[in-house]
C-alpha cells in the first residue's frame, strides 16, 4: 500500500495531488514547452505520488522574459512600498492558513516527520515572509558629504534599486523553507524571480505558487520551473536576461553556476555546504550539551547544511557524552514521515541512500567504529540507521567530506590550544557549536573559528533577522537580516552640481 493511501490526507491535499501539476510561468499554470514530465516518489516507499513537468531551456526562457516584462513594466515596478508589503505579509498569511497541507505535501515529499514540517518549515517560511514584509518599505540609501571635493559645490547620494530579474535554485532539505528564504527578501527588494526547486522535492513551491496568487502577486513576479538541474537550472544560471542567481546545494554545483554566470557577469549568492564543528568542553552543562550534540547531527535526518557532523568532546567527558548521543541515537524511531510516531524518517532518494550508505562503509574500512547504527535500515525507502563514529581522525573521509546524512564522528581533545585549529581544519565554514559555562572561553573560541554562525550553548537556532552564510568553500554572500538585502539591490550613487 502507498503512504499516500496508507494515511488520511488533508482533502485539499489529495485535490492538489490528483491534479495535473504545472509550471507558474507569467501568472499562467502551463506544461512544459516539451510536454515531458518526471514521476516525483514519496522517499518513505518509493511509491510515486505525482508527475511534474520537466521544465527546461525553453521554459526557463520563457519565464525569464516574463519576469523581465514584470520587472520593467509590470504594476510591481511601479506598486507602493506599503502594497508590496501588504502582498508579503498576505503570503504569510496565506501559508499559515494551509500549514496542515504544507506539512503534510513537505512531509509526503521530502519524508520529514509532519510535526516537524508544520512547527519549523512552514512557520518558519511564514516568519519570513512577515520578516521581510516590514523591510520593503525600509530599503534607503544615503545622503553623503563629499570628502575632497567642495562640499558646497555638490550634492552627492545614493539609492538602493532592484537588481532586476533574479534566478533562484533551491535544494530539498527544506523545499519550502527555501523558497521562502529565497522569495522573500527577493520580493521585498522589488525583484522578480524564476525560481527553480529540486527535482527530488517540487511539490510545496507548485502548492506556494497558487497562494503567491491568491495573495495578490502580480503575474510574473514570481515564476516556477520544475525540472533538472543538469537542463533548468544551468539554463537558469547561463541566461543572459537574468542579473542575478541566489543558490543553496551542494559546493560542487555551486562552483558550476559560478562557471554558468559568467557569460553575462550576472552577481551571484551561494550557500554551500559544510561539515560543522560542534565542540563540547569539559565545564559543559551536559543536560544541554548531549541533547544539542545529538539533535545537531540527527534534526532533518542530518540531511542539513550546518549538521553538527564533526563532534570535539574533550576528553575527560568523551566517554559520558558519547554514551548520551548514544542512547538518544537508539530513542529515535524510524519510520515514515506521516506516522506521528515518527522521530526520523527516510532520506531524500535513492541516490542520497547510496552516498550516505557509501560513506558508513567508507568509515568501517578506514579504521573508524560505529557505536550504534551503520547500516541501512530496513528494505523498503530510504532509511538510514542514526549512526555514531568513534576511533575517527581527521583524514579520513568521514571527517572531511560532507555527508548529509544522520552520521556523526566523534573526536576527542586534550588541548584548547590546538582545538580551533583542529575545527578548523576544513574546506567549510558554514557553522560551529561551543558547549561550555565558561564565558570567557565561548567567545574565545567564536572569536577563532571560522564560520559565518557560531552558536554557544545552543544549535541550530536560526532567525529571520540573523544574517546566515559561510566562510571559505560553504558560500558567498549573507542570507536574512538586513544584510541579505545588499544582494537583491544595487547602489546607485547620484552627484548634483550646485
Ligand atoms: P545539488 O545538486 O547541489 O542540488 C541543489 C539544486 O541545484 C537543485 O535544485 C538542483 O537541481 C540544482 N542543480 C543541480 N545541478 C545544477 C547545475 N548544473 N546548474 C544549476 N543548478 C543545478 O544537490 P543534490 O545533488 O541534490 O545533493 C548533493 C549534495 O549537496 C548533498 O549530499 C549535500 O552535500 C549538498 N546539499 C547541500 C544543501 C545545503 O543546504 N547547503 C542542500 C542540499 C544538498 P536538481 O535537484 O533538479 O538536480
Ligand atoms: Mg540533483
């Protein structure tokens, strides 16, 4: 039996699904110009749940001409801050209003449990929405005093514009979250955008996409391809119409729409991956810090950019933290996302399987042992059992290599001396944990690591406010706050001879 008849769905949810499903191209639901499609699986059976378009150059095309149109003639070139964000605020709105069907298609989609789709995904795409709802009609530039040249003779300021049309590639781990991540701050600036989702997960951006209308989003500000990244997205990231890309995956994709862009110098923001350091000193609250280590590298099935996946525990408490990850590693129940019994459910696809499972016989054959876990779970989806390394150093591929997966190496310290070097030791720089009650050595050691977020005594705790990004090989440019702006906009400086 399929998950998608094994569990009562919403009815607005089953409506969307025995639907044909569509691209969102200049206000109008259209197939794509090749009329392909591709079969969207539930991760949790395999069973296939929907078929979506196979959106690609040509689509990508079109979409991008009707956000140009929208861009530079549309009613939200010319719209009142105070109506666009009216607009935003009703997307918030709108998606609280439906976070039941949200959770449920992210859940069926993705394979998260539904509780946490509905508690973090949706309300946290809601909140940023709202978020920057309140900053359209708060983007200024400055006036500016000259410095060299007669101060009396001229009037010199700047204003902060729309960069025009953007191109937006969202990865799966949390579709909507991503989208909302990437839509929101990009609309508050004025932009319009086509906006491409993963392949692996299409279905809540198409479900946004009616609500984006219902909200009031003139035709054309917002697009939606779905399709390949291999067609649509580097079709989105080579066109010479688009004057801006934003991506979230992996680096090595990042590093080919890096490549794509250059063509017509198009800016471009990327957020990465990493392999997080997550440090727990000896003075640590433990009560705190085993549930953080753990959540950190187990929350969304690890399948998380900033998973705490690198774990320092210094040595005095290695053995005691340790066996805390542990037994909450056994606590978690695998199972399908929609069962509310469900702590863990499956990884994304087949594909995400195959590298994680590759990576647990990776850290087996190079000398690394694991506590619990190691293997696939069951024979059906793409369970992977939550799985704890010790006896790992850090050449081995396990430590290095980003595994997107519920899988941890643990590492022991003596030295606080050496351990920021030793955190440091990656191609990343994304995210970093300290557990400690020792204020002086927290930020100490935030102040030596090198991560666009460190969290002390807590973990993965985002804000719509707090700029997000990574250092090194885990990105370019801030997402949120008021910093992510500075990516949607340009400066444009305007001098007045008195
Ligand atoms: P990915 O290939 O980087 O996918 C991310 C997005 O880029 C998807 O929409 C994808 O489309 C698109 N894409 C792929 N190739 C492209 C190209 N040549 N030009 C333009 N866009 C392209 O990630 P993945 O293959 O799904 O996962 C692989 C690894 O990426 C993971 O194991 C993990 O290490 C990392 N990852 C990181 C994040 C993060 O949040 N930082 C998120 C997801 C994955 P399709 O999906 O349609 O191919
Ligand atoms: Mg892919």
């Amino acid at each position: 039996m399929s998950a998608v008849s094994a569990y009562r769905l919403t009815p607005r949810v089953t409506k969307f699904l025995s639907e044909p499903h569509k691209l969102l191209v200049g206000g109008k639901w259209v197939n794509a110009v090749s009329g392909e499609t591709f079969p969207v699986l539930d991760p949790a059976t395999t069973d296939e749940i929907a078929q979506v378009p196979a959106g690609d150059a040509a689509d990508i095309d079109a979409a991008v001409t009707a956000a140009r149109a929208a861009f530079e003639t549309g009613p939200w070139a010319t719209m009142k801050p105070t109506d666009r964000s009216r607009i935003i605020w009703a997307i918030a709105d709108l998606i609280e209003a439906h976070a039941d069907e949200l959770a449920e298609l992210e859940s069926l989609d993705n394979g998260k449990p539904k509780k946490a789709a509905r508690d973090v995904d949706v309300v946290g795409s809601a909140e940023m929405f709202r978020y920057f709802a309140g900053w359209a009609t708060k983007i200024e530039g400055n006036q500016i005093p000259f410095a060299s040249a007669d101060p009396g003779a001229f009037f010199g300021y700047t204003r902060r514009e729309p960069i025009g049309v953007v191109g937006q590639i969202i990865p799966w781990n949390y579709p909507l979250m991503m989208a909302a991540w990437k839509l929101a701050p990009a609309l508050a600036a004025g932009c319009t955008i086509v906006l491409k989702p993963a392949e692996q997960t299409p279905l809540s951006a198409l479900y946004l996409g009616s609500l984006l209308q219902e909200a009031g989003l003139p035709d054309g500000v917002v697009n939606i391809v779905t399709g390949f990244g291999e067609t649509a997205g580097a079709a989105l990231s080579a066109h010479p119409d688009v004057d801006k890309i934003a991506f979230t995956g992996s680096t090595e994709v990042g590093k080919l729409i890096v490549n794509a862009s250059a063509g017509n110098l198009k800016k471009v923001s990327l957020e990465l991956g990493g392999k997080s350091p997550n440090i727990v000193l000896a003075d640590a609250d433990l009560d705190l810090a085993i549930p953080g280590a753990a959540d950190g590298i187990f929350y969304n099935h690890g399948q998380d950019c900033t998973a705490g996946s690198r774990l320092f525990i210094q040595k005095k408490i290695f053995d005691k933290v340790i066996s805390g990850v542990v037994d909450r590693a056994k606590e978690i129940r695998l199972g399908p996302g929609l069962d509310p019994e469900t702590d863990m459910g499956p990884v994304v696809s087949e594909e995400q399987l195959t590298r994680v499972v590759g990576y647990l016989q990776n850290g087996v054959e190079s000398g690394a042992r694991p506590l619990i876990g190691g293997k696939r779970h069951g024979d059906r989806g793409y369970f992977v059992e939550p799985t704890v390394f010790v006896d790992a150093n850090p050449s081995m591929k396990i430590v290095r290599e980003e595994i997107f997966g519920p899988v941890v190496a643990a590492i022991p310290f003596d030295n606080l001396d050496d351990l920021a070097n030793a955190a440091n030791d990656t191609t990343y720089g994304l995210a970093a944990g300290i557990w400690t009650t020792d204020i002086s050595k927290a930020h100490t050691l935030a102040a030596k690591l090198r991560a666009g977020t460190v969290w002390v005594n807590c973990y993965g705790v985002n804000d719509p406010a707090m700029p997000f990004g990574g250092f090194k090989q885990s990105g370019w440019g801030r997402e949120m706050g008021h910093e992510v702006l500075e990516l949607y906009t340009e400066t444009k400086a305007v001098v007045v001879a008195l």
